[in-house]
C-alpha cells in the first residue's frame, strides 16, 4: 500500500502541479456529488440502498472525508438519469447535474477533455472474473472467448484493441437485463472485464466464481470535477495531500485491498 500512495504522489506533482496557478473563488454553494442512483450498487465502491437518504461504501465515504476536510458543505444527486450509450459519471457533471463525481473512474486523456480530474487517489486495474471451473487462467486464454465489458469503460476499449479475435458483449438497452456474473453462471458469457476490485469483492458474493491473479492493466483512479469551477479542484487536491500526509486517506482506501 505505501508503494500505492508514492506512486499516488508523484503523479499528482506530475500531471496536476500546475493548479496552483489557478485564482481561487468563493464556494458558498454544497457540492453536488454525483456516485449512483437509489438502488445502484457497485461494491466496495459504493452502494445506494433505496431507503437510504445517501450512498454508502468507500467512495462515498472518501469523498466526504475530503470535502469535510475542505470545510465544504456536500449534497449527493439522486435524481439523475443518463442518455444512452453514454458514461453517467462524466454526463452528470458536463450536464450540469453534479460538481463532481466519484465512482471507480480511470483517468484518460479523453475523459479529460470533458472535465477535471484530482490527483489519484487510488491504482486500480483491469481484472477478468471467470467461472471456477473455467480453463481460462490468463490473459491469452481470453482469446477467442465470449467476453463482456460495459460500453463506456476501459475495460471496453482495452478488449477492442486486445482481444480482436474474441466476441465482444455488452448488455442492449432494448433487452431484460442480465447481470455479468449471472451470464457467467449460466455459461452464456466466458468472463466479465471490469475494476480488479469490484471483482473481487464479486467473487466472494458468488462462490462459483473467480478473478484472474494478474490485472490486466494498472489505472489511476480520480475524483472528476467540472471544468467551471477551478476552485474546486484546487481545495480537492489540497485535501487529498493534506489527508494523504496524515494517513487518513489511506485508512479509507486500504479498504480495497481487503
């Protein structure tokens, strides 16, 4: 975890070290904070239950811990519903629904054309959640197969680029909606690319099933901010070091390792 948060660091002198050339502006408004919708889960990043007031898990309690941090008041977006075929974590904000939004986004030069993102706070990566009986055991067995990925991740782009011999499937908007993990069970998919993980928290959930050991990619993870308030992101990072030097940050997002 310690070669995590160096890594962390480092990064945000790199790609974000020139922020502070950014005037600052009054922030008197409570964050809007886009996570999911009542109802919507994705753990250990978050979950909503819908007789819940606001999301739970790590993300939702990483972006508290930051914004309190920063002496900002915070209201999460529950009424928010996205176009098809589009990304709802980037949406929120260009819409102007939300401020920011934290949920398991890898930062990209394409996304970050559309809005801000903080220093990291977190490396993830790509894993491959396979049935437990599967012959599948590494990336070059994924050759050929039936594999899922949702349309707006990197897992999505990387199986376009790597897995050009493999049938590539995600969930139609006019069809029943049927989890990956139930696909896998049912053999109707051979493995699901997504965050290792949430992955890894699914396999434990589903005993029949299990995640390769290698990720296949190594992803920074963001808080994505608009790119109308710059004063935002400047408080944002402030708080990511000053919690990254203290150890609180790390308290909350060792939690993935878990």
């Amino acid at each position: 975890m310690k070669s995590v948060l160096t890594f962390l660091v480092v990064c945000s002198f790199i790609i974000y070290g020139c922020e502070n050339k950014v005037q600052t502006t009054a922030l008197d408004k409570p964050v809007k904070v886009f996570v999911s919708w009542p109802g919507g889960e994705a753990l250990p990043h978050y979950v909503w239950n819908k007789d819940s007031d606001k999301p739970e898990g790590i993300e939702p309690d990483l972006i508290e811990l930051i914004l309190k941090h920063a002496g900002l008041e915070y209201t999460y977006i529950s009424n928010y519903n996205s176009k098809t075929g589009t990304d709802p974590r980037i949406t929120a904000i260009t819409s102007g629904k939300a401020d920011v939004s934290i949920r398991g986004i890898t930062i990209t030069p394409s996304r970050s054309e559309l809005v801000d993102f903080s220093m990291p706070y977190y490396q993830d990566g790509i894993g491959a959640l396979v049935k437990r009986t599967s012959i599948i055991n590494s990336v070059n067995d994924l050759k050929g197969k039936k594999v899922y990925a949702v349309d707006f991740t990197t897992a999505y782009s990387w199986a376009q680029k790597n897995l050009t011999s493999s049938a590539l499937i995600c969930h139609k908007e006019d069809s029943i909606y049927i989890s990956p993990e139930q696909l896998l069970e049912i053999d109707s998919i051979d493995a699901f690319l997504i965050d290792y993980t949430f992955l890894k928290y699914q396999s434990k959930r589903h005993q029949s099933l299990r995640v390769l050991d290698q990720k296949l990619t190594a992803e920074p993870l963001g808080i994505a901010v608009s790119k109308k308030n710059p004063a935002l992101l400047i408080k944002i990072n402030n708080s990511i070091r000053a919690l990254s030097k203290s150890g609180e940050l790390q308290k909350v997002i060792e939690r993935f390792d878990k």
